[in-house]
C-alpha cells in the first residue's frame, strides 16, 4: 500500500481486519452519493458483507444503482487505507451464522442478540464481490 505497490494479500488482509467502513452507493437522480459508516465482514477471496434494514436508503439504493464502494481505513499514524467496489445484490434471507460472522468482528456488539434483532426486523446483507480495489499504506513511505 502508499507509494510502494501493495500485494493483493496485503489489501485482502487490511480489509479482512475489523474496522468500520464507509460505504458510498450511487443516486440515480446524479445528487451526491450516500456514504455512511458500517459494520461489515470480509474474508479474503469471498464477498464484502454488510447488514441492513430491506427499508432503509442505503438497501434501496444497491437495489437501484447495482454496487457500492466501501472504504476502510487505518485512522491512526501510520495512515492508510482501502478501498473496494464492486456490483452487489441483496440477500433477502440471510443465514444466521453470517449475521453472526460479521457481528462477532466488532468487540462493543454483543452477537447473540444483535443476530436476534436483525432476524426479527427481517434484515437483508448486501453482498458484494470486489472487483475494483485502491490502496494507500504509509508504511511503506
């Protein structure tokens, strides 16, 4: 990552790493993207992952627009940062053990209950496969 070129591993991992990202869809209406922070699961090779709510904005614009972009960083010196897009679809009955994969990746949830709440309000999981991926890593200045 940064000035030096990042191996895909080194990208892979960085976002493999809990964080909470940024996602930013597309309006069609060509006004500023939504962008809002997220809880995601990512496991390299697979797909990025991100729950929420089948009424909210951000849901129906994946549905609309097709793909998202998700940035994560490292907020701290030494900086750096990735960046992945790539289309997505909506996964309407999303299994338990995902919503579970990806809460256990944040150390303030407390899992069992946040998989409870989010079968009970129905929840959906965008998924999406990165095809595009920018990275910065100050590291290696």
């Amino acid at each position: 990552m940064g000035t030096s070129k990042t191996t895909e591993d080194e990208r892979e991992e960085f976002l493999a790493t809990p964080r909470v990202g940024i996602i930013s869809i597309n309006r069609l209406d060509g006004k500023a993207p939504l962008a809002t922070p997220v809880w995601y699961n990512y496991v390299p090779g697979g797909d990025v992952t991100v729950l929420t709510e089948p009424s909210s904005l951000k849901c129906r614009l994946i549905l609309a627009s097709g793909g998202f972009t998700l940035t994560v960083q490292n907020d701290r010196y030494p900086y750096g940062y990735v960046s992945v897009s790539g289309d997505a679809t909506i996964d309407t009955s999303p299994r338990r053990e995902e919503i579970l994969a990806l809460a256990n990746r944040y150390p303030e949830s407390e899992a069992t209950a946040f998989g409870d709440a989010s079968a009970a309000n129905g929840d959906v999981l965008a998924r999406m496969r990165p095809t595009k991926w920018f990275a910065q890593d100050y590291t290696k200045s």
